[in-house]
C-alpha cells in the first residue's frame, strides 16, 4: 500500500474521489484523504456556497 496508506485513519486508509456540483461556488472533482468533513468539501475545497443560493 504505501503512500496510499499514508492518508486517512487508522481504521480507514486511503483516499476517496469526490464530484462538487450543484450550488458550490466552484465546482471540481477531488482527490482527498478518506477522513475529510462534508463542511472542508463545501467550504475548503468548493469555496462555499454561491452567494445567490444563500
């Protein structure tokens, strides 16, 4: 495993592919560790929500 194994918890190793669409501010498709929060998707990674959407 490697490098792979380097990301994640102890119970859950690796990386997960996310798709960020919709009423995110920025849209994407990501590659992060397993353990990240829905709250670092939407606000770290996809900038928050568009203002109008608010």
């Amino acid at each position: 495993m490697g490098k792979f194994a380097s990301y994640g918890t102890d119970r859950s190793k690796g990386t997960k592919v996310f798709c960020i669409t919709g009423s995110a501010a920025r849209t994407a498709v990501v590659e992060v560790p397993i353990d990240i929060t829905v709250k670092d998707l939407i606000f770290k990674l996809a900038g928050g929500v568009r203002e109008e959407k608010i």
